[in-house]
DNA sequence: ATCCCGAATTCCGACATCCTGAATTTATCT
DNA sequence: AGATAAATTCAGGATGTCGGAATTCGGGAT
C-alpha cells in the first residue's frame, strides 16, 4: 500500500476535530507534497482520512475556485492559479521588492547566484534568486523552496543570529531534521552557529555540496534578530582565499543598506502560540 | 473601496450559493488581491459578502492551516507557508525543469532576461524567468505574474497559436482587458496576431513600453497548439537589424528543442507506478 | 472486441457544522 | 482619557455536510 504520509508527525492538535474548511486546506497540502503529475481520490482520501465522496466534493469546490484541477487520468494536482495567487503572498512585507536591486548588483558585481532568504519558522525560504552564469546546485533550490535553518549559508546566517530561546527551539526542533539529510552532528552545528554569530559570515567550503562553495550574511532588524539573509551560491574554487573577503565585504554592505530599508511596521513575526500545531507540517 | 474584480473563468458558476469551502477559498483570493500588508476584517466580510464573524472564523481556520497570518494592526493576510506550498504547483506538467537549462543558456548567450510564459485560461503566466544584466520592465513582472493573452511577446505569440475558437474566444474576453491597460485596439491586434502566425514569431519594439523591445516565439505541441513561449526582454536599441535575426534563430531553437521534451501527459500510457513513485520525493 | 474489476461519481437521509444577530472585549482616534 | 469603531466571543436555529449504497466510468485482461 502507499505508505502514509512521510514527515507528518502530528498534523494538527486536535486529532480529527478540525472543522470541514482545515480539513480542505489539508487536501492543498496533501497535492502540494504529492506527485506533481496529480493523486487519484483513493489516495487522497486516505491521506485526508475522510471518505472518498467527501474528498470528490471538496475536491471539486477546489477545482472549481481555480486551485486544484484534473489532470489525465482523473488525478487531481494543483492548478496555476493557485501559483498565481501565491506569488503575491511573498510580498507581505515588501522585503522581496526592497531587496531585488541588491541581489541585481550582486549577481552583477559577483557573476555568482544570489539567494534571498528568509526564516518561516523552523525553515529558511528562498524568497528570490538571481542566477549567475554558473551552474549551481543549492539546498535552497528554487524560488518557494525551503531548507531546515542551519543547512547552508544563509539558512545557518539566520539561525546563527537568533535570540538565543528560539535559536535553542529551533536547533532542539531541527537537529533529526538535519540528520536526515545527511549532514552535521549538533556539536559541528552550534561550532558553526558560534562562529557565524561571531564573525558575522557564513563561509561553507565544507564539502555540503561537493565542489560548492558560498557566503551567507544575515539580515538584521532593529532588534538585532535576523529576519533575512543574502547569500551567494558559487563553485568552490571561486572562493579562494582571495576573492573571499572581497565577497564577504560586499554582501554585507547590500545586508546592512537592506536592513535599513526594512519596514519596522511588522518585523515581528507571530508564531502561531499554540503548542506545536501548525508547525508540524511539511 | 474594495472591488470584488473577479477575473473568474469560465468554469466558475458565479451564483452565491457556493458551499461554505468555496466562500473560503474567495477569502484566500482576497487577501491575494488586497494590499500585501494586509486586510482589515471589516473589508474582507464586505469583499466575500459575508459576516464579520463567519469571515474571522474562516480567517482563523486560514491561519491555523498556515494559510493566512496576522500582522500588526490585526490585518489579515498571506502566509508564506502558502507561498512555499505554491510553489510546487508550477511543476504540474514538468515544463519548468524542462526549460531551465534552455532559459540559462540563452540568458547566457544573449545576455538578457529570459522568460517562460504558459497559458494560463485568458492569461499568460510567468512560470519562471532569469535575468540579464540589462534592467528590464515587462508587463509579465515576477516569476508568478500574469498578463492578458496578447499583451507583450510571448503572450503574443500564445495567443497566436491557439485554434481558431479558443484564440477567438481569448479575444473577445481580453480586448476590454487590453484597451484598460492602455494598448492595442482589436485591429492592430489581430494584425499582430496574423503576423506573428505568419513568421513564427513576435516582435515588438512597437514601444508598448518605451525603450523596451523584446522577442517572443511559441512552444508547440505535438498538435501544434501554443502551451508556453520563450522570451527576451531588453533595451531596444539592442534589438537592432543586426541582431534581431539572431536572436530569432536562437530562440526558436531552444523553444523547438523544448517542444520535443514536452510530456504527453494525455494519455497514462505509463507502467503503473504503483511501487514508490506516487509517493514524491522532495 | 468483450468481459470484468476497481475507481470515480452521484444520490440521499441523518446529523453535525456553520451562519446570523447580539453581547463583550480590545484597539484606535480625538 | 474618553469615546467610538473594530475585533472577537457566544448562543440558538437552519443549512450544508457526511458517509454508505448504488451507478457510471475507465482500464486491463482474456
């Protein structure tokens, strides 16, 4: 049979006394972290744990509204408007827009990838990218992907300035995370969160990703907090020992113009206080 | 105040008596809409035409999902959360992927910005795009923008080679659409479309947008009809007589080349994959 | 080409959930 | 601070929802 759900430990607090519209909102999850090609009902419905009428229904009103569609074969997949709708939601604090001339003068000034990341609770989200001429492989991947924070640059710039409760909830949180994955113990990891909050930088030549190389600097708020992070994304041999410090320099000249730029209006970002519900997802 | 503009296709039966699950999803269409700081309740309840209550009780299920989140100011709007879950959506038909080495390799070797538009209903999607060095403006905007079908190149280019009743169809629906944004009345239009069917592809640096110019041609299936378009997007004294076949060449090369890596996805004359593969990998 | 089986979709009665209006708390403005 | 408007909570009553059963659809084998 298909095995369960992978990574879902504990959906939601309340074990199946989610109203009728959470448990739709479960059905976009549940596309969303399936074959991209589409799910047939059966599986849908049983990875809902509703019945198949009910997810049909649902189903239905999703694609109806322009979320979910039906491809070949009947499977159900998310639709492009759906895209469409979300590309906005990254907007919410305008970061992406303050950002872009920045990474646009990076990318230019470096001729290297430029990630813009920033933390979504225990993730780091890529919320843009500039593409160099090299070919790169990241974690981060693509625009919307997201890594646990600690893996990469940027991702452990963030973690490494965080205040120190949520940094230890965070790395308590992620540590099995990062395992999976195949890299660091938690010793090497807070050696790496020290030396990054020390410094100010995250250089990882080490060997993550084989012959890649990048520099991670955070972006910080008035409060001192990370809530961003620039990072470049290059082979490792473009990071010699030369180059490095010039990279490092310039990042955080664009880190430091961009934090001023930040909207004050709403750098606290709420996590949702109630235990560990929403959280547990993806 | 708010205007409920609903762009909504044709699949949507546009009556109020929508199950209580579509009512939400407008919600999430809403807050899309709206400004990214965030909504007022007040404003949501009158955009939906629904309670102050039933709209904070929805919004609330919303935010548990981690859907929609709270700013300061107790506005409602997206959560990035939604934004990472949209992004897997763009990957529907694989076309992204496909097409990145091709986007890279002519921002490469043109030196400027890329697109990949899709259809999308009545309008052309930006499914992903890279960047020249060359500060570009286009109507297509982010990766996730949209545009009316027959506005800029490749949506041009789309547009002119749909079959007869669908471009036909398009037509009637957008030429409201376009005259709004200020271009194009229906006999320049269709004279663009007859000549972009003609030579295979478009040109305008007809200053829709001054100092602008670009070159869009379409990706064809094995029927023949448009499912996507490249595009370049630059400065239009660096379209001039000289280059401009060259890029033309280039372009149709790699939108040829991407044609024949398209997924028949009509048809599941797959081997069933019912032994790991319905279950995807990150 | 036909049969056969599993999946998808439709139907319907019982029931739970959701909606509206009023009350209470919280935020915003003068 | 006071006043006002918005946001949130609360409680019945109505409506939409749920899941089993029946039907249609589609795919695979003989």
């Amino acid at each position: 049979m298909v095995s369960t759900n992978s990574l879902n430990q504990m959906t939601t607090s309340d074990t199946d006394s989610a109203s009728s519209l959470r448990r739709a909102l479960k059905l976009l999850r549940i596309l969303s972290e399936g074959n991209p090609e589409g799910l047939r009902l059966k599986d849908i419905a049983e990875a809902a744990g509703c019945s198949q009428p009910t997810a049909h229904r649902m189903l239905q009103d999703l694609a109806a509204e322009g979320f979910a569609e039906q491809a070949a074969g009947k499977r159900y997949r998310l639709a492009l408007d759906f895209y469409v709708l979300a590309a906005r939601a990254g907007q919410a604090s305008g970061l992406r827009d303050a950002a872009r001339p920045a990474l646009l003068r990076l990318s230019a000034t470096l001729s290297d990838t430029i990630f813009l990341l920033v933390r979504n609770g225990f993730d780091a989200v890529c919320l843009d990218r500039v593409e160099g001429p090299f070919p790169i492989r990241s974690f981060t991947g693509d625009i919307g992907g997201k890594v646990p924070l600690g893996l990469g640059q940027g991702s452990l710039a963030i973690l490494a300035n965080l205040p120190e409760d949520e940094q230890e909830a965070v790395i308590r949180f992620n540590i099995p995370r990062l395992l999976d994955r195949g890299f660091l113990d938690e010793a090497s990891l807070r050696g790496a969160l020290a030396q990054a909050r020390a410094q100010g930088w995250v250089n990882t030549s080490t060997g993550l990703i084989p012959g890649m190389a990048g520099v991670g600097v955070p972006v910080l708020d008035a409060q001192g907090r990370a809530v961003a992070a620039l990072s470049v994304g290059t082979l490792a041999e473009r990071l010699n020992a030369d180059r490095l410090p010039h990279v490092v320099r310039i990042l955080q000249s664009e880190a430091q113009a961009l934090a001023g730029k930040l909207n004050p209006f709403d750098v606290a970002l709420r996590y949702p206080s109630r235990s560990l519900s929403t959280i547990g997802a993806n």
